[in-house]
C-alpha cells in the first residue's frame, strides 16, 4: 500500500463513517470529504470541481425538472379517474395502484410519483372502507422498484452508468437496465398486490386528506372593533397570555384585505381581521372571554386563493426533529403556518406550538402560494398532496409528447442521455409545463451538490488504485464463489450499506470497488455493476432509509418496525431474481 493508497483509503473511511454517524447532512458529509481529498492531495486542485460539470449530475437535475412539469399535469388525476368506481377491493386497487406508480418511476422521480398516488389511494380506501394503510407501504415500495427500469428511474443507475463508461468506455444505456429491472418490478408489483396481508391490521391511518384535516372547523375570523381591549397588543400577547398557548394567530387581514402572516410582536389595530387557529372549545372560551364576535362578512376580504394549504412530511434530516415551533420560529422564520399536525393517524390542534415534531408527522401548512415551497425545502419537509398549491393545471399532453420523443431519441441513441433529457428539461420550460422557478424549485440542490462533491473523491479512489486494494482482499473470499455467488455478494452489500450511506452515495463508493473486484474475478463488471446499482436502489426494511419510505409513515399511521413486515420478503425476492436475472443477462 502507498501512501497516496493510504490517505485515499482514510477518507474513505471517514466519509463512510460521518454517513453512518448521521449527524451532519449528506450534502456537508460530500463536501467536507471533497475538502479532507483535497487537503491530503489525492484530489487535485484543477479538478476538484469537476464533478459540478459531470453527466451525472446534469441528468439528475433535469430529470428532476422533467418529473415535477409531468406531476404539475395531472395526467393521474385524468387516467385513473374512469377506474376509481371499479377499484372496491384492496386486491384490486393495489394491483392497479401499485402497478401504476412502478411503471411510472420508470420515467420519473419516485417520490414524485409516489406524492401523486397517495391522494388517490386515500380516497379509493375511504369509498371501500378499509384502512389506506394497505395501500400506502406498497406504493412506497413499488415507487422503488420501478426506478430499476430505466437509466432515470434512480440516482444509483445514473451513478454506476457514469462508472461503467469510466471502466468499460461505453455507459448504460437508457434501457439497458430494462431486462433486470423489469423482471424485478413484475414480480415485486404481484408480491405486493397480496402482501399487504402481512401488515398490521389495527394500524389507524387517515381515511382521506380531507378527513385528516378539517381546518374549517378549527378556524375562525374576528375583526377587533373600535374600544376593544386587544387594540395595541401582540400576537404574543393573545397566544401566551390570553390563551395560554390553546389558540394561534393564522394570519392578520389589513391595507385593503391584504392578507398577512403576522411575527410574534405584530400590534393589532382597529379594523384587523384575525383569522384564529385552536380547537373549537378553545376558541369559544378565548371569544367569550375577550368579548369578540365571529366574522360572518367582511368588506374587502381576500380571496382565499393567495394562501395556500400544504401536507407535508417531517423527513429523518428535517430541522424540526426534536424540536417545536416556538425554538424553530417557523412563522416568522418561514413566513408559513402550522395549522395541525397528525401523529399516528391521530389529528392534533391544540397547543401546537409546545409539540415536540418526530419523523413522519404530517403537518398542514398554510402560506402564500409563491412561499410555501421554498418554506417545505428549507425546513426539509416532503410535500404531500397538494390542495390548492397547484389549482391551475397544465396541458397534460405537451410534456408526454416530449418525454416521448426525448426517451425514442435516446434510445435509438440519436443524442447522449445528458443532452437529450436537458433539451427535454428546457423544452418543458419554454411550452409552459413548467414555470421558470418551479423548475429552479423542482431541483434537489442538496442532492446535486452530494453528487458534485463526491464525484471527485470517488475518482480519487478509483484512480490511486485504493478501489484495487479493497478489491484484492475482497477477491481472497470470494475467489471460491461462482460468479453468481459475487454478483449476490455485491446486491447483498449494497443492500446493507444504502440506509446509511443515501443510495447515490452507496453507488459512488462500491461503484469502482465492485468493477475491480471483477476484473481480478474474471467476470464481466457489467453484471457487478448492475448488482451495486439495483442493491443501492432497494432499501425497504425502515422508514428513514428512503425518501419514499418516510412519505407514507405519517399517512399511513405506521410504526417503524412495521415496514420488515413487508420488507424483509421484498428484499429477498429482489436479492434471489435480480441475482438470477443480473447472471443470466449480464454473465
């Protein structure tokens, strides 16, 4: 081992280890370790950026334009709208839901498919009966298997195709992945429309959005009058002191019916409107006690359409774990509200802003339109069903028509996958099915800066020959293996390492290694690769290993060791046919 070998293997190590550890973001995790490659010299200063211009990280960007214009369509609303009253049986609608949401991970984000699916399969649940609870875990899971298909359905394909051209010189192709992944998402899509069986049958999931969140009823507007003891105190004031923390102040309506979401030492006035958030028995003995008078009209009211409602998700890495609104500051910080939380299935208004948050409440924002998503990105919050965020819809036909020509054109090889799904980003931009800044939006920046700066110190690895070293002693266990044997070594590996390490990172790191270990195996790196990329890709045994798996803990009133009830069958059916299918393809 050299030295350059030694500090390689170092960072490595450290960065694999603060992946673990789990108390930094991935984002800083990448950076500080592109930082640590370069101190040590085996990142080069001409190219410790480079990784900001790769392929890699163009594809996933604009993939992630092209997955926002497609879910801004409505194209699911339209096609699953006729089947709705023919789907009355969990068999039924998780056959067609789940069968649904895979094909479309294929050619779009997963949670961003998976976000479109929820609303439909709590209203299917709530006309049939039973729990959604049935439906929501197996969406998630068909979401992850469906992104096997295609070069774009996941970060670790686009990842270990950027490796396979490094090693090979020629990178997957879009469809190249098909023959595995398909296999995999057939089976996985008929093991999941009977496996709903071995979940939980008393778990309390919401029946429907609408039914989570009956904000009407926990919402009131009074106008202070002339002589009123509230003129001149604070929202502070009526939130701590009149009412003890029971009710908050949602906004504040002035200046001709402008509609505003107050800081805590806004002053009220003469002729405000305030609109009060609480349960309905805290708002009756605040109103009473204060001496006001429920709004039936007021003259000059805005329309309702400049604030909008949100459900969100509280991710593992969300800034309020652990902590509530009053530490967080998250109406004068955000400039949002917070109008109700659910916990387990559970509806909470009252004293909300004492709540310590955990991951997988769902919460209902309110907020104007243009700051609720800029809020839900900062405050790391997965949106869930959108009520009024998106009223105006866009033509669903324009960006189906140029995501099909796009996929044709790279296909048949015509353009690069780069080029052609960046043309595509612009093209959905420039016809309208997506609006410049919600384009800008739509892009995962933490996830694009994880990627630019771990490129670099990937490269380090592979080019110092570290990759080769960790290979080498991987070959002295697995020489007596067959070739099967290595390929589901790798998947298996890849498996355990993903909840930890984010699945893009798994791939950048076993990527190099598992090629390595091929070449001195004598096999073909193709299937090696493809085993890192479908086992970084599949993490269905927690709720926090996934972006998916977490959207659907709060809805689906789950607890965290719910999901290896499903899982743990999944992962073994995925480990025993895509090893099968990577060997007989690929060897």
């Amino acid at each position: 081992m050299t030295l350059t070998q030694g500090l390689a293997l170092a960072v490595l190590a450290v960065t694999i280890g603060l992946f673990i550890w789990d108390r930094l973001r991935y984002d800083v995790v990448a950076m500080l370790s592109l930082l640590a490659g370069i101190a040590t010299g085996i990142v080069p200063m001409k190219s410790a950026f480079s990784g900001f211009a790769d392929q890699v990280v163009i594809v996933m960007a604009s993939a992630l334009v092209v997955s926002t214009a497609l879910a801004r369509s409505g194209i699911v609303e339209r096609l699953t709208r006729p089947l709705q009253s023919r789907l009355t049986t969990p068999d039924t609608q998780a056959a067609v839901l789940v069968g649904a949401v895979t094909f479309l991970s294929a050619f779009m984000k997963n949670i961003g498919a998976l976000a479109l699916f929820i609303p439909v399969a709590l209203r299917l649940s709530k006309r049939a009966g039973f729990s959604p609870s049935l439906l929501l875990m197996p969406l998630a899971f068909g979401s992850l298997i469906g992104g096997l298909i295609t070069l774009i359905g996941t970060s670790p394909n686009i990842v270990i195709s950027r490796i396979r051209g490094e090693v090979t010189g020629q990178p997957f192709s879009m469809f190249d992945y098909a023959p595995v992944g398909l296999g995999i998402a057939v089976l996985g899509v008929v093991f999941l429309t009977f496996g709903w069986r071995l979940l939980p049958k008393e778990r309390q999931a919401r029946a429907s959005a609408e039914d989570q969140f009956q904000i009407e009823d926990y919402l009131a507007e009074v106008q202070i009058q002339p002589g009123s003891a509230l003129i001149g105190s604070t929202v502070s004031d009526i939130e701590r002191l009149f009412s003890e923390g029971a009710i908050t102040v949602a906004a504040i309506i002035r200046d001709q019916g402008q509609r505003y979401i107050p800081g805590e030492h806004w002053e009220f006035s003469e002729g405000d409107i305030v609109v009060l958030e609480g349960d309905p028995v805290a708002l009756k003995s605040f109103l009473s006690n204060a001496g006001l008078s429920l709004l039936e009209q007021a003259e000059g009211r805005p329309a309702k359409s400049s604030f909008v409602l949100q459900e969100a998700v509280i991710s593992p890495h969300s800034l309020l774990v652990g902590t509530n609104q009053e530490k967080v500051h998250i109406r004068s910080r955000f400039g949002v509200n917070v109008l109700a939380v659910s916990r387990g299935g559970r509806h909470l208004v009252s004293r909300l802003r004492q709540l310590e948050f955990q991951v997988g409440d769902v919460l209902m924002i309110e907020g104007p339109e243009q700051t609720v998503p800029t809020a839900l990105q900062a405050m790391g919050l997965l949106p869930l069903a959108q009520r009024n965020l998106a009223m105006e819809r866009k033509p669903a036909l324009m960006p189906l028509l140029i995501l099909a020509v796009a996929m044709v054109a790279m296909a048949l090889e015509v353009v690069p996958v780069a080029v052609g799904f960046f043309a595509t980003a612009v093209a959905m931009i420039v016809t309208g099915s997506i609006t410049p800044r919600e384009a800008y939006e739509a892009v995962d920046w933490s996830l694009v800066v994880m990627l630019g700066a771990l490129i670099p110190v990937s490269d380090a690895v592979q080019g110092t020959g570290a990759s080769d070293l960790i290979a080498g002693g991987l070959a002295q266990v697995a020489h007596m293996l067959p070739s099967i044997g290595v390929i589901g070594l790798m998947m298996l590996t890849a498996m355990a390492l993903t909840p930890f390490l984010n699945n893009a990172a798994t791939a950048l790191v076993m990527g190099p290694i598992a090629a390595s270990l091929a070449i001195q195996l004598g096999i073909n790196p193709d299937a090696v690769l493809m085993a890192v990329a479908v086992g970084a890709a599949c993490d269905f045994l927690t709720p926090i290993g996934h972006q998916c798996n977490t959207l659907v803990m709060g809805p689906g009133g789950y607890r965290f060791g719910d999901y290896w009830r499903l899982g743990l069958p999944l992962t073994c059916l995925v480990l025993v046919v895509g090893t099968m299918l990577i060997d007989l393809v690929w060897t």
